[in-house]
C-alpha cells in the first residue's frame, strides 16, 4: 500500500496563501462587497484579493470609492491574514482553542516566522500577536481625531483601517472620493502627526517578528542583539537616510521646509513594500523613479510584514562583494563568518527577482505599448509588494494583470518558499564531480 505524501512545510504555506486569496476573490464578487450593489468580475475581484492577501496595495478600483463597507471588511481582514502571515493566524486560532499544536505545525510556524529554531516559537507567536494588537490598536489612536475632524464618525473606521494597512505594509487606503480617485495620503502630505505615525507603523511592521523579540529581551543592549537583528536594523537606518536625503535635494525644492522633510522621509519609507504615498511618483525625475525601484525591490525584513528581496539578502551580497574586494575567503558580518550556503541562497533570490521583475515588465511592455521605464516601476512595486504606482494600472488588461497577480503573489510568498516548494524531498548527496576552473569578469 503506498504511504500518503505530506505536504513540506513551504508547500503549505504556497497553498495557506493561495487558498486565502481564492475566498477572498470569492467574498468581494458579492453585490454586498461592492458600493453599488453589483458582482464584481473575477478577474478584477482576484486581482483585489490577491494585492490585499499579499499585502502589495496595488488596485483596479478606487478602495473607498468602489467597495463596499463589507467589501473594505474583506480587505482588511486580507491585509491582516497576509501581513501576518496565514500560518500564524491559523496558529492563532488554535491557541484560542486550547488546541495542543503538534511538532509539525511548530515546524511550519517556524518557518513561516524565519526564526532559527522550534523550541519556544509558540511563546514567540503569542508575543507577536498581542503586540500587533497593542500597536495597531495605538496607531489607530493617535490617528483618530485627525481623521474625525475630516470625516466625521467614518473617521473612526478610517483610523483602524490605515493603522492595520500601514502595520501590515499594504498602502491599502480609504482617502478615495467620486472627485479625487487614488489619491493615497496627498492630502495628508503636512500632517505631522498622520505622517509620523504610519511611518512608524511600517518600519515597525517591517522590522521583523525576530527584531522585536531581540528588543523585549535585551532593550538597549545592542551587543547582544542577534547577526539577523543587526543586520536588518542598519541595513534600515541607512536605507531611510540616504534616500531621505536624496529626495530632499532632488525633488520638492518648492515646498516649505518642515513640509519637504515630511515628503522626503515618507517617500523613502513607503517604497520598501508600503505602497502609500504623500508625493506624485508620476511626475518625479527619472532618477529618482530608478532609485525607488532599487528601494522597492530590497523590501523590508525576513520574518515581517514586508516584501521584497529582504535587507538581509543585500546585505549579505554586499558583505560577499568586500570579501572578493578583500580577498577574504569566508563573508563576514560584524566579526561573523556566513555560511557559503546562505550566500548562495542570497544570490538565488536575487536573481529570482531581478528576473521576474524585468521579464514581467518586457512582457506588459510588449503587449501593452506603454513605457518600459513605467512598466519597470510597475513589475518592482508588485514583486516588492510595495504597491505603488506611476497609474498604470487601472488600464492594464487581463493578460497584463494576471502577470501582476503572479507577481505579487510569489514576491509574498517568498523565494525560498517558492524553490522549496517546487523543489521539495530530501535533499540528495551525490558524489562530487571533476574540478575545472574557469574565469570570470
């Protein structure tokens, strides 16, 4: 009798994802999800789901305009589910159940969290749970009477609806009129404390669980946070820095300054995977499009909110570079020696990305006729889930969207996840072949 094959563990995080998107399409073709009362398309209702489930951010209908207060529901409980991610909310429920939770599910918390060992991950999924709580709940606080005084009492449900969006690196928003569609947070583009907060929201979503459990442990004792927490850390500080001050010099030389300052940080915080924007990306120098695509497709950390290739894969490509540069035989961080096999992984998910987002945007290109500069902005803000936009879009066809959709989902679900899943049994070792050199560069 043959033996039943198990799911790997990177299989059933693929298919948790796969499964969350295919409900929610299903939930928002509903008359109830829409504001007029009518079935939206398949396709337009997938393409929603799966930016929501993906946490990317990029639309074909206005949010607040087109979707229902039901529809907006099932979209952010989409942005909640796939920020967190669908493993974790399933560990979530089985914890309010009392249920015992099994070695093997421990094993795919594990990885879908990134964390280095089994042993106390149910106690590190607690922790990250509560806190999201703690700090989505604090954002929507501090948001509301700014979004009261506009709005009214829908200011209410706005306040939640951006701090969860925000935290969870989706750029989702409820700004939207019948005048003014898409507009994110331009009208905000002043505003301190609206500003400040979803800045800090998405930093602190896409830090990393990891990062915050080195924080609670040893406070303000760098020295003995771990290589990962370090690593992505700087690698944040210096990626908020140096663009802030690229933008601040490159564009908005006409606006006051405590209101360019606001521009330049927000710009270079939304484009590692959090898709709002106080600025027009439409109408910056080319430049600066160039720039935000890098930033775009270095995304935030393992094991958070965010997307993208991850700050610690660059950071271990760039650590390899000055190991060649220095003749170094191992790469090192930080007076640490990094595995050849985590290299090479960095390396792989690096290709990984750069391929789908330059063939993604050869084939929107060619089929749509538009900019390939634009559609390269397009391809990195969705394989980056990013999920900002020059406006192209909307306007896309089927085709063009689905490869989209294909984009995001696989820029969510991760690289390795993806070789992993395809590639998955144990691993073979076979006898090494012949030696021969061979030269490069």
């Amino acid at each position: 009798m043959a033996t039943k094959r198990r799911l790997s563990t990177f299989q059933t995080i693929l298919l948790g994802f796969a499964g969350l998107v295919l409900f929610g399409a299903f939930l928002l073709m509903l008359p109830i999800s829409s504001a007029e009362g009518k079935i939206t398309p398949f396709d337009e209702a997938f393409f929603t789901a799966t930016s929501a489930g993906c946490v990317t951010g990029l639309i074909v209908h206005d949010t607040a305009t087109y979707w229902s207060y039901f529809g907006q529901a099932v979209i952010l409980i989409l942005i909640q589910i796939g920020g967190l991610g669908v493993v974790t909310m399933a560990a979530f429920f089985s914890l309010l159940s009392g249920r015992k939770i099994s070695l093997m599910q421990r094993s795919t918390m594990q990885e879908a969290l990134s964390a280095h060992q089994v042993g106390g991950i149910v106690k590190l999924t607690r922790f990250i749970l509560i806190t999201t709580g703690i700090i989505e709940v604090t954002g929507a606080l501090i948001m509301m009477p700014s979004f009261i005084m506009r709005f009214g009492a829908r200011g209410i449900w706005m306040s939640f609806f951006h701090s969860i969006s925000a935290f969870c690196n989706a750029g989702f928003d409820l700004m939207g009129t019948p005048d003014g569609k898409f507009q994110s947070l331009t009208s905000f583009a002043g505003d301190p404390v609206i500003n400040i907060t979803i800045m800090l929201l998405i930093i602190i979503g896409g830090i990393g669980f990891l990062t915050w459990n080195d924080i609670r442990t040893y406070k303000h004792k760098l020295t003995r946070y771990s290589l990962q927490s370090k690593i992505v850390l700087i690698m944040t500080a210096f990626l908020i820095v140096l663009p802030a001050i690229y933008f601040f010099f490159a564009e908005y030389s006409s606006e006051p300054v405590g209101r360019r300052i606001l521009l330049s940080l927000f710009q270079t915080v939304t484009t590692r995977t959090a898709g709002f924007n106080t600025g027009d990306f439409g109408s910056m120098k080319g430049a600066t499009l160039g720039l935000t695509i890098a930033l775009m497709l270095t995304g935030g950390a393992t094991g958070s909110t965010a997307g993208g290739m991850k700050t610690t894969t660059l950071a271990v490509l760039i650590a390899n570079v000055f190991s060649v540069f220095s003749r170094k035989e191992d790469t090192q961080l930080f007076g640490r020696r990094i595995d050849s096999g985590v290299v090479r992984n960095a390396a792989t998910i690096f290709m990984m990305y750069i391929t789908l987002f330059f063939a993604g945007a050869v084939a929107i290109s060619f089929i749509e006729g538009i900019s390939f500069q634009k559609c390269l902005f397009e391809t990195a803000s969705a394989v980056g889930t990013v999920g900002l936009t020059v406006g192209i879009t909307p306007n896309l066809g089927i085709i063009s969207r689905f490869i989209i959709v294909i984009l995001m989902f696989l820029g969510r679900v991760g690289g390795l996840t993806i070789i992993f899943s395809a590639f998955s049994g144990p691993a073979r070792n076979f006898s090494k072949a012949p030696l021969e050199k061979i030269t490069v560069g």
